[in-house]
C-alpha cells in the first residue's frame, strides 16, 4: 500500500495542474492579440486634383493640373477612361485609355498610383524608360 500512495499522489497533482490551465477562456486569449491595422490607403486617396508643383494648384497653372475621378483622369493634352483601380503592392493598378488633345497621339497605358498623405506617384508600366512622376494635391 505504501508504494501506491506516491503512485496515487502524482496522479492527482497532474489532474490538479490540468484543471488550472483549463479555467482560463479561449476567447481570453484571442481578445489579447494586437488588432488588425489597415496600411492600403483607401482608393478615395487617389482622387482629385493633382500637380507636379503646388503653384500650378493656382488659376495661373490649372492646364498643369491633373484630375482623377473614378473612371477618367484627365489633363491638358488628355481625357482618358481608366479601369477600376486593383490593388497593387502599395498602390492602385489602372488602364488608362486616353484621347489626345493639342497634337497629342492617343494611347493607352498601366498606371500605379501610389497615394502618400498628399502626395501621388504615377508610375507608368508599359515605358521603356521609366519617366515616374510625383504629384501634389491640390486645395
């Protein structure tokens, strides 16, 4: 009898330490994980006016404005149709189907937009020679 009672001691203290990790809930535990944080700015970022410098915001440089609305964007030598914007690594995917105006040719072209704060970057992906551009929103 002597040599069952360690015996029976362990068996109890394993259930014992067993039922303590039991008493917390599972949902305890998933309420404690960091939340999600959404770091793809919002396709809305995207529109709006749009210049390579903020003194073109004014009456005097609106022909260097650009305006992206939902389907088009349009500026001084083009109106283009753009698909809808697909997510693409930080920024937006579109196709642009311009009209050229002013001896401009027509074309049609990928663009991503990459929206920082108020800041856009077009960069062109069909281009052999990468002429990206930097915008800034305008007021």
């Amino acid at each position: 009898m002597n040599r069952s009672l360690p015996t029976l001691t362990l068996i109890a203290a394993a259930i014992a330490l067993s039922a303590c990790g039991s008493e917390a809930p599972i949902a305890q535990t998933a309420e404690a994980a960091a939340p999600v944080v959404e770091t793809q700015p919002g396709v809305g970022h995207i529109y709006g006016r749009w210049a390579q410098d903020p003194a073109f915001c004014s009456a005097d440089g609106a022909g260097r404005v650009i305006t992206i609305g939902e389907q088009k964007l349009e500026s001084r030598n083009y109106a283009c149709n753009m698909t809808t914007p697909e997510v693409n690594g930080e920024g937006w995917l579109v196709t642009l189907e311009c009209t050229g105006s002013n001896g401009a040719e027509d074309v049609t072209e990928r663009v991503r937009f990459v929206p920082k704060e108020e800041k856009l970057e077009l960069n062109y992906i069909d281009r052999t020679e990468r002429n990206d551009e930097r915008l800034v929103r305008c007021p």
